[in-house]
C-alpha cells in the first residue's frame, strides 16, 4: 500500500505542476487580448453595484462583454480583480456568473477606492487545495497501518446482513441485492451501475433504509452535475438532504436544499440582519464624505470602524453558531468529494460515505473523505467515462485507474446490477459483450422498442469510406469532418419525423463546433461525449471524425468514452465513420462486424448520389 501511495502522490504531483504551469502560461506575461481569448481574462469590467450579504461579505457587481467567453470562471471559484491603471489587485470569489454579468465575494471589509476608476478586469487564479487536500491524505495513509485504506489493500471485507431486510416492489433482484449489501454491516461494498441499470434508484432506495436506521450519511460525487443530480433524487423520494457547497456551482434545482439557504430559514437570523443594518449605518457614517477632515473627523472614524469591527465579529460567532446548529441536526449531506472537505463538516460524526460516481473520481480524492468514517459504498461503472486527467505523466500513472476498479480487480464485495432500462436490445449487446461479459440483460419494456417510420435497424452505420470525406486540422490542432457534419444534418433531417428527441456526439471538440453551427436550427442537442455521460436520448448520432491514409484514430482508442457513447440511445443509434481508417483497430472492427450481423450497414454514396 505505501508504495502504491507514493505512486499516486508523485502522479499527483506532476498533475497539479501541469495545472500550475498551464495557468501561469495562459495568464503570465502575455497580452492582454491573448488571455481574454484563452478565456482566463474578462475585460474590461463595467462596476455597477455593491451589497454586502447578511453575514456582511462584500459583493461587488460587473457587466462584462457578453461575446467573451471566461471558460475557467465557472469551474473555478477563486479569481483575482485588478485595476490594468495602476496595477493594483485584490482576490475575490465568484458568487454568480450569468450571460452579461458576474458578482464576486470580495476578500475584503471595505471597497477599495481604486475599483471605482474603471479599467478593471478579473484573472482567474490557479487553485491547488483540491490537490493539497489529497496528497496530505495520501501522505497520512502511507504511514498508517489501520483504517478502511488500510483494510482495502491488506484485508478482505466481510459482513453480517442486513437484519429483517424486506426487498422493494420497485426494485429487481440484482438491485434489491445492492441494498441488502449496503445495509450489512460489512465496511466497503460497491454497486457495479452499467448504462441504464438505475444505479442511481438504488443508491436513493438504499440510503432512504440507512437513514430510516437512523444512520448519518455523507453522499458524495466527483462532479457538482453529479452531487446535484443524486440530491435532486434523494428529494423526490422524501429525504431531508443538505446540499453542501459553493453555492455558485450547485444547480438552482436543489438551491433551496443548501447549506445557505437553511441559513436563510433559521430565527436567528432576524438578529443578523439587525446587526446588518446597525452596520450599513455605521459604515455610511464613517466613509461619508468630510470637506474639513481634521484630527477631530479622524478619531471620529476610527471609533466608528472600530464599533464596525465588533459588529463584524458579533455577526461572524452568529454565523458559526448558526452553521454548527444546521449540520448537527443534519442526517444527510451531500455534495462532492472536495467541497464535503471542511473543518466545520468533518467535526461531525458520520456512519458512512456513499460515493456516486466513482468511477470518475481519483482514488486520493476518495480516500481525503472516506478515511473519516468506517464504511465506505463505492457506486459506478469503471467501464465508462475514467478520471480525468491532463498531464501525460499522470495519464499514464497508476491515477488513471479508479478506486472501484481497483476494488473489482481486489475481489471486493460487489453487486452487479444486470438489467438495463433504456435501450433496445440490439444497441446494448455490443457494449455488453465488449465490456460486460455478457451478463446484462434488457427489460422487457425496452427490448424491442424501435423507431415506427425507420426502415433501418436500431443500430446504424453510414460508411464514409471511399466517399473523399477527409478529416481536416485547424492551426489550433483541432480535428474536424466537415462532410460528415453534412452527412449527419441530412440524416437528422430524416429522422426528424419520427418526433423523438435527439441528440449528436463527437469525441472531436472541433467537430462539435461544426455541429452546432450546421444543426442551430435543428431541435437536436449537440455535445462532445464527456459532457453526454448521464445522459440519453431516443435518437443518438455519433460522428467518428477520422478519415485518414495512415490508420490514425487518436483517442479514439479511449473504448470506455465510446461505450458511454453508444449506450446514451434508447431507440435508434446512428454512427459514421470512415471504416479504412477504423477498421485496422480491433475494437471498431469487432463493432463494425457486429453492426454487418446486427445492424445496417450503409454507404455514404446513398447520400452523395442522391
């Protein structure tokens, strides 16, 4: 175990200086149009207001220029506001950013006067506490010969039974299996999800029992879209959950399940919001302007920002007092792995962490949570969407594979959830007998559910080979099809009759752009295969990209990314594809001759003829 953990901390290591390195070459030295391009840089920044919260935090707000795109501002919190005239900063922490606008927590009690000169902007800053957090937990574990980690890597896991366990009408056998697993005493057990096999139901279904036995929960997930999605769940189906995070990232469906709003809700905050007022009147008179401002006026100031100072503190032990009170009494909480990751939180004691999609998270990040409680449920599908990774050196580490892999290789306890709701049979089977061993099976609800006006089978490949649908490179490096972009808008077009909802997926970011512009008009969502994970469709088209005299598919060789993309239909899955160029791979040449047993196997010359 501490050699595979100094393994990680090293891959995390060359993780976070990839991170670091990135940021300091977007942001650096370099013009300013560059960094607004690379959308690191909003500029400029049109100040227009100021507030301050009920717990006197200083919000300031901007309009900023719609057509930039600040791409890092919304998946991370921390930005740095600067004045270009003078140089001067000051470090803040996004509070909303919408189409036009954006408002931030400023780190500090009063507005600096030079905010109001103009020719401001914001940097986004490089934020390490993700990293930080989970190399002092891998450094914490390698010397530790105890602890669910520790159990993980020397132990087998073993448990009694859940007593009087009563199986649910909703549920199938492999899913009531899951919860009566859960449920046992036993201190790690994971929940095998293939697509569509209501890994989520499940989990809500067993954590429902947990908390009816009294137990406290931590629900974890490696994603806010994952955190919020499990929430919302566990809402529907009559649960008290606490949604805990930054507020910013959370989605306004479970807004009203968070930490602050609770706040909001509590009577004690009658006593904040007077304080509050004795506060702005205070600070009204204390920066008030004086034409004469002598030693008097002067003494004046300081005693009345003194007095502000003690309301603050007044204002802040409430706040504490408040937060302490809320989770105390909450039995449930969610969020993700890094956000649940606060003093105030992990002073509680908790039963149990139920990670959701664990398949995506990096080992370290689950153990920074899990090392807090003595029972650990890991649910996910290591056959989907991996961890994601940027350096070259991590890609390649012991990183990549995640914990619930590492837990399936272990011969952990485990539950496979074998039958799948969403899609018609012929479009499931390669994906499982690809990854699955042939164990799932369809209901029979969707089995045989089909397109009504379609002449095709459910699974469909349009050859482009031989057709001169050439791959082409931008001076970015970004690779793009443009006649497969026309191929696929005329076959949306003749599936647009079928009046079911569709959606369109490359691996290929150039592609998509492509996409979306050739298909605005069409009723179609259009997104790259990573941000389609969790989601599905009655129609899915695929575009493959690659057309190319070497054989070179890239990664296209990521075969999980593919699985995750061929099992988001539930109707009718539509892929193109240059089968020269695929066809030297193993794996799409097993797809390919599965779709020619299977499918519909068709040329693109149907398309460039007609």
């Amino acid at each position: 175990m501490k050699e595979r953990f100094e393994t990680l901390r090293k891959a995390l290591l060359a993780e976070r200086e990839y991170e670091v390195e990135t940021y300091r070459s977007l942001v650096g030295d370099r013009p300013m149009k560059e960094r607004i391009s690379e959308g690191v840089t909003l500029y400029p920044l049109d100040f227009y207001d100021q507030r301050y919260t009920p717990f006197d935090e200083l919000i300031l707000d901007f309009r900023v220029n719609p057509e930039q795109n600040g791409k890092l501002f919304g998946t991370n919190g921390k930005c740095q506001l600067f004045n270009s005239n003078n140089n001067e900063t000051a470090e803040a922490v996004i509070l909303t950013s919408r189409e036009g606008t954006i408002s931030v927590v400023l780190h500090s009690e009063e507005i600096p006067d030079w905010i109001k000169e103009g020719k401001l902007g914001l940097n986004a800053i490089c934020d390490t506490r993700t990293y930080d957090i989970q190399l002092k937990t891998l450094e914490e574990l390698a010397e530790s010969k105890r602890g669910i980690a520790y159990d993980f890597y020397h132990n087998t896991f073993s448990g009694y039974p859940a007593d009087d366990f009563s199986e649910d009408e909703q549920l199938n056998p492999s899913q009531n299996n899951a919860v009566r697993s859960i449920l046992s005493s036993a201190a790690l057990h994971i929940v095998h999800g293939p697509p569509g096999t209501g890994k989520t139901k499940t989990l809500v279904a067993a954590i429902c029992k947990l908390v009816k036995e009294g137990k406290r929960i931590l629900v974890a997930a490696p994603t806010n879209a994952a955190a919020d999605h499990i929430t919302h769940e566990l809402f529907h189906a009559g649960v008290d959950v606490l949604r805990y995070g930054n507020s910013f990232k959370i989605d306004a469906k479970v807004s009203a399940l968070t930490l602050q709003a609770r706040i909001q809700k509590h009577p004690d905050l009658n006593v904040v919001m007077r304080l509050g007022k004795d506060a702005d009147a205070i600070r009204k008179k204390a920066f008030r302007y004086v034409r004469n401002f002598g030693p008097e006026e002067q003494a004046e100031r300081k005693q009345l920002r003194q007095e502000l100072r003690e309301i603050r503190k007044d204002i802040r032990s409430i706040e504490r007092q408040i937060k302490e009170f809320t989770l105390e009494k909450a039995q449930l909480v969610s969020g993700t792995l890094i956000g649940l990751q606060q003093d105030e939180l992990l002073r509680q004691q908790f039963d149990a962490v139920i990670v959701d999609e664990a398949g995506q998270a990096l080992e370290p990040a689950i153990w920074s949570l899990a090392r807090h409680t003595e029972k650990l449920i890991m649910a996910g599908d290591p056959f989907q969407l991996p961890p994601s990774l940027f350096s070259n050196a991590a890609v390649k580490s012991a990183l990549s594979t995640s914990l619930i892999e590492m837990g399936m290789k272990l011969n952990h306890p485990m539950t496979l959830l074998d039958t799948q709701y969403r899609m018609n049979d012929l479009i499931m089977q390669f994906s499982n007998s690809r990854f699955y061993q042939n164990k799932l099976m369809s209901a029979a609800a969707v089995k045989d559910q089909r397109l009504k006006n379609d002449t095709f089978l459910p699974v469909e490949f349009i050859d482009t080979a031989g057709c001169g649908f050439e791959e082409l490179k931008d001076e970015h490096g970004g690779i793009g099809n443009p006649e497969e972009v026309r191929l696929i808008a005329r076959r949306v077009a003749e599936l647009a009759s079928e009046g079911k909802n569709m959606g369109v997926i490359s691996p290929y970011r150039k592609q998509v752009l492509l996409l979306q512009d050739t298909l605005q008009d069409a009723q179609v969502s259009v997104q790259t295969i990573d941000s389609f994970q969790g989601q599905e469709r009655d129609i899915i088209l695929i575009s493959l990209v690659r057309s190319n005299d070497e054989g070179d598919i890239g990664f296209l060789k990521d075969y999980r990314r593919m699985n995750v993309a061929m099992t988001r239909a539930r109707f009718k899955l539509v892929l193109t594809g240059d089968s020269a160029t695929l066809g030297a791979d193993p794996f799409y040449s097993d797809l390919l001759a599965y779709i020619e047993n299977n499918g519909s196997y068709r040329s693109a010359y149907e398309y460039v003829e007609s």
